[in-house]
C-alpha cells in the first residue's frame, strides 16, 4: 500500500512548527536544500532532543525579511 503524502504545502494549513521535511515542502525545495537553510545562520530553528523544529511564524517573518523585490 502507497503511503500517503500528508505534509502541507502551504503556511495556512501548517502547524505552529514544522518538521524540516514540511518545510521542504512548504518552499517547493529539496530536503537537502531544507536542511542546508536550517543549518544556515539567520535561520529560524529550535532543537527539540536531537531534531529541528521551526516556528511557523518565524519562518514567515524569515521570508519576508529575505524576499528581495527589483
């Protein structure tokens, strides 16, 4: 049986923090890249244990402050 893809894929239907694999998802990017941004300074995370989680709202106010328009 196929699992089922259950991740979102947008910040509205999110949870408060996100796995790094929804983040992924949410930013249309690999998981290695997901997981590259997460290691990055400036970049929104907390350690959970031995996993990274990050806030939803901080990952909305990350993009905005990095979203450059011309």
């Amino acid at each position: 049986m196929d699992r089922i893809d259950t991740r979102p894929t947008n910040l509205d239907d999110a949870p408060a923090c996100l796995k790094v694999p929804e983040v992924a998802a949410i930013l249309g990017v690999s998981r290695a890249q997901a997981y590259n941004l997460v290691n990055s300074n400036g970049f929104p995370r907390l350690m959970v244990g031995r996993r990274f989680v990050i806030p939803k709202e901080a990952l909305i106010n990350w993009i905005e402050q990095n979203t450059h328009t011309a």
